[in-house]
C-alpha cells in the first residue's frame, strides 16, 4: 500500500516537472533593454542669447520624454530611448565651436539640435567634416547656416523666410491695403542676405520694402532711435519687423504707440503677445500681429498641444514658446524610424528623398533649393497671435506650402 503511494507521488512529481520544463522552453524570449540614443544641443544657456535657447532646451527636454515614454525610437526592432546633451555656447562664436568640439570629439554624438541662426555658420567647420547631421533652429540665412555648403544641416526648427512667408500671407489677407512696408531687423549680418529674397516673395503679393532697412545691435536696450527712423518713413503702410527678441519688439512697439503711430505691425519671430503686453500694455497691441503658439488653441495639432500643455504646467502660462528644438527632436525621430538607421548620411538621403515629413505643428513639406541653395527646409505650418480684449489669441494657421 506504501509502495503504491511512492509510485503516484513520484509520477505526480514527473509530470509536474515535465509540464513546468515545457511552459520554459515554450516562453518567448524577454525584449532587448532599450539602448540610449545621445543628442547634443549647443545652446546658448548663459549671456544674452538665454532668453530664447534656455525655454528652447526645457521644451526639447519634454518633447524627449514624450518620445521616450512611447518607447522610444524604434530601429529594426532595438529601442533606444532619447537623451539629450546640452553644451552652454555661452551667446558666443567661439562658445559654439567648443561646445561642438565637446559633443562631437568628446561624447561622440552624430545628432546635433542647434545651433540658432548666425551661431549656426561656426558649426559647419567641426560638424560637416565628421558627418554629424544637425538640425538648426532658426536659420537667418548668413552663408554656413543651410545652404549648398551644409550637406549635414537640416532647417527643422524655423527661420526667417518661413516666419516671413506666413507675415505677408498675413497682411494679405488681413490688411489688403497694406502695399509699403518699412523693415525693422537686428544687424546680425542677416538682412543684407535676406532682403532680396524677401523681395521676390513681397513681389508676389504686389507688396514691397520702402525706405532704408532700419537696423540695430542685438545688445540695443533704448529703441527711441529705432522709432525715429521708422516714423521717418512716412510712405509705409505697415512695418515688418524681421528675427529679433521679446525685449526688442516690445520696445519698438511701445515707442511707436507713444508717438503716435499705429500701423499695423508684423512680427516675423516667435514672440508671444502676453509677454510684448507686459512691456506695452494691452492697447499698444491693437494692429499687431506675431508668429506665435497659444496656449488652449483649439486648432493647434495634438503633439503640440501636449508639449505646450506640459510646458505651461511646468513653467507657467506666460512661459516663452520657442517650440524649434522640440521640432528638431521629432523630426530627427520621424526621419530615423522611415530609414531605420542611425548612420548620419543614411537619415539625411532619408530626408532628401522625403517630400514631406510630420512635425509637432502638422504635416510639413521638404523644400528650398531656390531660396536656400539645398532641399533641407522643413516648412511646417505657423500660427498667428493677436491681442483681442486685452488677451492674447491664436488668429488662426498659415500653411507655407512649398517654399521656392
């Protein structure tokens, strides 16, 4: 009766052991650990560029955990989750090239988000010899930004020429009486490049630069000068004010309303209203108009509605949206994923190849051989602010279309 016992528990044991070896061999393999994906961004987080490329860093920060809380960026089957490097370039040339040397030379980045506009031209002589693809987040078209020169640069930030397209496009269908504008710009190098080619576009709406480019020092804190020459120029209809920052359009304004002018004002930059309104006040607004992202727009794409909504939960309503370096990082993802690659020259053939691409502010076209020499131009839509009641508003999207 004991032996019997022995015999069944015994062959209980085998089968269990049996069935628990076969649900092992059965089990499919655990996933690969995500790897790590390193960016750099040569910003300028100290010195008189920080106002911008600090919010700029903290946006891209949060685009980066969004991508890496959906997984990250998935190329043949290996996840890599996004971190970014930020090198200070300390508002300066010579901060740009040692902060590059550090991502490129030191942490060995292949990705590069920045630098901004006339800080981009001092990146080709270490990015372009090592084939470090980089995506510039504001281009003012000074030679070595993006042009035939900069095989490995990308403009998927913004720039001048796009922000402009959408002013005149404003203008046009705003203020159909608006035919003569005078031109306010920082003297950055950049407008002597520009004007002609904001002419051909200005050309195209029947529209065009009256008297002297009105130009000034990036450092330029009293603006009375400024409003002197713009109210000298008495056959404008309409100012357009090129590249800049808050401060200097709010100083702008500001003294023009005090002097008794109020044309309409556009501003070719990514200045929002409730900020210029702490400078000027609400009724130094009325006629003036930014590119600008508005927190609560009902029409704004979904990715860009839940960046800005984390932004202002971290950073406060009234926080300044540059929102570029974040477009930046998605367009790097969306082109990467396409090719699934990570080699720099396979995602830039990507790129070049790609007619259109998706970014945090809609569907994009890939464009820019005429205007800038290459097609390395992400237009994405841009969105209009406005002052209505004393409250800044979204006044609606523009879509670019192809840029020339």
């Amino acid at each position: 009766m004991k032996k019997g016992r022995l015999l069944l528990l015994c062959s209980i044991v085998l089968i269990t052991v049996i069935v628990a070896l076969s649900v092992v061999g059965c089990k499919e393999p655990a996933p690969a650990e995500a790897k790590t994906l390193n960016i750099g961004l040569p910003l300028g987080l100290t010195g008189f560029f920080s106002v911008r490329e600090v919010p700029d860093l903290n946006q891209a920060q949060i685009c980066a955990d969004i991508i890496n809380e959906q997984g990250g960026i998935t190329v043949n089957g290996q996840k890599y989750l996004v971190e970014l490097i930020a090198e200070d370039t300390k508002s300066t040339m010579d901060g740009v090239t040692a902060a590059l040397n550090k991502l490129v030379y030191d942490r060995e980045t292949d990705f590069i988000i920045g630098p901004t506009a006339f800080f981009a031209g001092a990146a080709g002589t270490v990015c372009e010899p090592n084939q470090v693809l980089r995506f510039i987040t504001w281009c003012v078209n000074t030679p070595g930004e993006v042009d035939e020169s900069t095989p490995y640069a990308f403009m998927a930030g913004n720039g001048s020429i796009l922000t402009s397209v959408a002013v005149i496009k404003y203008f046009r269908d705003n203020y159909p009486d608006v035919k003569n504008l005078a031109f306010v710009s920082p003297d950055d190098g950049a407008s002597q490049i520009l004007l002609p080619k904001l002419d051909k576009l200005l050309a195209a709406e029947g529209m065009s630069i009256v008297g002297d480019p009105v130009l000034y020092p990036n450092e330029m804190v009293d603006f009375s000068p400024i409003v002197a020459k713009l109210n000298a120029i008495e056959e404008a209809d309409a100012i357009l004010m090129q590249n800049g920052l808050v401060p200097h359009i709010g100083a702008i304004v500001k003294g023009l309303r005090e002097s008794g002018n109020y044309k309409p004002y556009g501003g070719s930059l990514p200045a929002r209203i409730s900020q210029i309104m702490t400078i000027t006040g609400a009724e130094a607004l009325k006629d003036v108009f930014t590119i600008g992202l508005t927190p609560g727009d009902p029409n704004m794409p979904p990715l860009a509605k839940e960046i800005i909504g984390r932004v202002v939960e971290q950073y406060g309503a009234d926080y300044q949206l540059e929102m570029t370096a974040p477009n930046c990082l998605w367009v790097l993802k969306e082109a990467i994923e396409s090719c699934q690659s990570l080699d720099p020259t396979v995602v830039k053939a990507e790129l070049e190849k790609m007619g259109e691409v998706e970014t945090i502010w809609g569907t994009a076209k890939i464009c820019g051989e005429e205007t800038f020499g290459i097609k390395h131009v992400i237009a994405s839509p841009q969105s209009v602010q406005i002052c209505k009641d004393g409250v800044e508003t979204s006044a609606g999207w523009i879509d670019l279309g192809i840029i020339p």
